[in-house]
C-alpha cells in the first residue's frame, strides 16, 4: 500500500493517532479538530463501526477510491472529487512580488480569527484546534489575519498543504504562493514531500499548485455522510 492510499486512515493508524477515536474498524479526528474519518474498508464492518463512532444523526466526512454509492442508514449531504497532488521537488519562487509581507507562526491564540478566514472562504474542514497538527503560518495586514497556510495530514514521508486561503480583499497579492512555499519548506527539512487535496472543478488552485510542481497521483472523492 502507497502511504497515501486511504490517507485519513493511515493518518490516525500512524504518526496523528494521539488525534483519533477508534471504534473497531473506523477512526475519526477528536471533534475539535474536525470532522474527518476513515474506515480500513468501506464495507459493512466499516460503515457499522463509523456510525458507532459517530452516533445517531452524526455526520462524518470521508475520502472513497470511488464515488459514494448509497448505504443503508446513511445520507450523502456534500462532498466532491479531489485531486490527491504531491510535489516531488521544484520552488517555484518566481513570480513573487519583489516587496513580501512578513510570515507569522500561528498558534492558539490565534485560532479565532483563523476559524472566522477559513469560515469566510471555506478551504476545507477546520475546527478550533486543526491548528494543532502541524505548522500554521499567515500574514496580517494593519494587525488583520488576511491569510493562512498550514499541515493538516501527516502519514510516514509525507506531510499535506492544507488551510490555504487568502482574505477576498487580498486576492491576487502572491500570499497563498508565499505561506504554501514556507510550508512546504518546512515539510522538506523534516525530509518529507509535501502533497495536497483540491476540488477537482478549482482551476486557478490547480494551475497555482502546477507552478509549484505538483502533480496530480490519484483522484479521490470527498463525501459528507450523515447518519439517518
């Protein structure tokens, strides 16, 4: 098994299990990190094992090799396919604007306003402590937090992109290029490669992440389940 097959659950098996709650043959992230879920199989044990982790009328987010297919008690209320990128090497530096705004290292002070960007410009699942899995960083303009970048899953020799988003007003400025290059800086000193998840209809992230030397490994398919 590639160590980015079913992701999620060789996150929380491995290097995130202080993160997970178990039930049998399913694990999910402790709530206040978000509501990301993974089954060793999506068979029966394991859709049995994700609704006692979740409980009646809970809702679990999941990544499937293949698209939902209707399961008894369960209702599909979201999701989407994802390319599942990695970034081999490259840089990516050009293009930058020659007068950078200073990165900040984020941490749980600054977890409300990081909560309020990502509900602004909805980059994916973030709770008030996603923060915790790794390295966050933004910048700030006049004191305001316009821009977030960060790690999210980490499995043996990779570590995820996660949490870029930008401010509306500052679209356009090089910040998203700016944090993710700090990130995955810091991702290749711990001697891992960086790798990333996103909405397969996203062009301008697409062509962002491309310039960065990403390439897409595998499609995955997001879906939000919720118990009936």
């Amino acid at each position: 098994m590639h160590p980015l097959d079913n992701v999620i659950w060789q996150a929380l098996t491995t290097r995130q299990a202080k993160f997970a709650l178990t039930m049998q043959t399913a694990r999910r992230f402790i709530p206040e990190i978000g509501p990301l879920c993974a089954f060793e199989e999506p068979n029966a044990a394991g859709y049995r094992s994700l609704a006692g982790l979740i409980g009646d009328h809970g809702t679990a987010a999941v990544f499937l090799d293949q698209p939902y297919e209707s399961t008894d008690g369960w209702r599909l209320i979201g999701g989407a396919p994802l390319l599942e990128m990695v970034c081999e090497n490259g840089d990516a530096r050009a293009g930058l604007p020659t007068s950078l705004p200073d990165i900040v290292e984020l941490g749980d002070q600054d977890s409300p306003e990081m909560l309020e960007l990502t509900a602004l410009t909805k980059p994916g699942p973030f709770g008030p402590r996603t923060h915790e899995l790794g390295y966050y960083v933004g910048i700030r303009d006049n004191g305001k937090l316009v821009a977030i970048a960060g790690e999210r899953l980490k499995v043996p020799g990779y570590a995820e992109v996660s949490a870029v988003c930008t401010h509306p007003d500052h679209i356009g400025k090089g910040y998203a290029r700016m944090l993710m290059l700090d990130v995955m800086q810091r991702i290749r000193e711990r001697g891992e490669k960086p790798f990333l998840h996103v909405r397969c209809d996203n062009t301008r992230a697409i062509q962002l992440y491309e310039r960065l030397g990403f390439k897409t490994r595998v499609i995955v398919h997001y879906a939000i389940l919720r118990r009936s």
